[in-house]
C-alpha cells in the first residue's frame, strides 16, 4: 500500500483495510493552476495515533511537493511522497495528488503514479484540515451511474474533469472520510538551505 491512506489505515490500524483505500482517478479534478500559497510550509498534526509531519513547497515547474513523514515508535518512520497542484470547486478547496516513485532520490529522478488522488482540503489560520475520497462512497455513485470507473481491486474513475468535479462538489463529504487535522510550523531555515533556495 503506497497511498496517502496507508497513514491512517495501516500505521494506525484504525479501520480494515478495504474500506480505507482512496479512489483513484484517471484525470483531475481541473487544470492545474498556480500554487495555493497558503500550503506553503511545513504543518505537525496526527494521523490516528501517529504524529505526522506534512512538508509542501511550490516547484518551479508551478507544482508542488507534498511529504508525509508518518513517526512511529517501534515500526521507524513512514515517507510519502506526491507530486500536487490544487484545485477549487464550488468554493471547496481540493489536491490532486500522483505519487513520487524516486529512481534516484539524490539527483530527484522520479516516475509519476498514473492516476490521482483527490484530498479536500480546509484552512482555518493556521490549521490544516485534510480529507480523502474513500472507495465506498465512490463505488455506490458508480453503480448508481453518477460517475464511471472500474478496475480490479483499486477502484479508478475514469470520466474527465468536468464531470468528477461536479460530481464532487455535489457529494462533497458524503464521499470524503477525515485524515487529520494539521497545524503551520514557523521554522528558523538556515540561510544556505532556505525553502525558496532549495533546489
């Protein structure tokens, strides 16, 4: 399990497996556009029981980097890591996420995951709410014939941006289940490895 739900579904342990999974989808909810500013930075929260560290930071491409740094007491430390950019539907603020797969971690040599991942996401000051579309909600709107997808296993739905994003807004959190809530760290960076100087 490779997922942003590996964080609450297998380190926490907090519900099986199955029910967990996030949907995946063919295409995003939109195009991507310019960097939400307000993400910037590195936010500390839990995920269940296990204190978690998010880093995002803008690319120069005009993606962004999303990490996960899951810490555990006995099990070692958990990364994950996404390629992101937002997007906003019907005054909802949401990430399409694709995994980062590294072949080569030091010159940041990476392979894109295929298919997104879809995080509402919430900011009140400095607290960040996260929220990801789980398997069930989008299972029953296929069968219903709200939306198309298949596979076997993951679920992936395959309809354009469009229609997944007015599908979303109209479900909105029926279909989302919460990961954790996150708040904004305000960090000393040395000057040689600042975040707008980092390569």
């Amino acid at each position: 399990m490779t997922h942003f739900a590996l964080m609450a579904a297998v380190m926490v342990a907090a519900v099986p497996l199955p029910s967990c999974d996030p949907t995946l989808a063919k295409h995003p909810l939109s195009t991507p556009g310019p960097p939400d500013a307000r993400l910037t930075g590195t936010w500390v929260g839990q995920i269940g029981e296990t204190p978690s560290i998010l880093d995002i930071r803008p690319r120069k491409d005009g993606r962004s980097d999303l990490v996960v740094l899951g810490l555990t007491e006995n099990e070692g430390d958990a990364v994950l890591s996404y390629d992101a950019f937002s997007s906003s539907v019907g005054g909802k603020t949401y990430l399409n996420l694709r995994e980062k797969k590294y072949t080569n971690m030091l010159n940041n040599e990476f392979e894109l995951a295929p298919n997104y991942i879809f995080i509402r996401y919430e900011l009140r000051g400095e607290e960040l709410s996260l929220a990801y579309l789980r398997n069930e909600g989008s299972k029953k709107a296929v069968e219903a014939g709200a939306i198309h997808g298949g596979g076997s296993g993951e679920l992936v739905l395959s309809d354009e941006s469009a229609v997944l994003a007015s599908w979303v807004n109209k479900a909105d959190l029926a279909v989302f289940s919460p990961i954790g809530t996150f708040r904004k760290q305000k960090l000393d960076w040395p000057k040689v490895a600042s975040p707008t100087t980092r390569p």
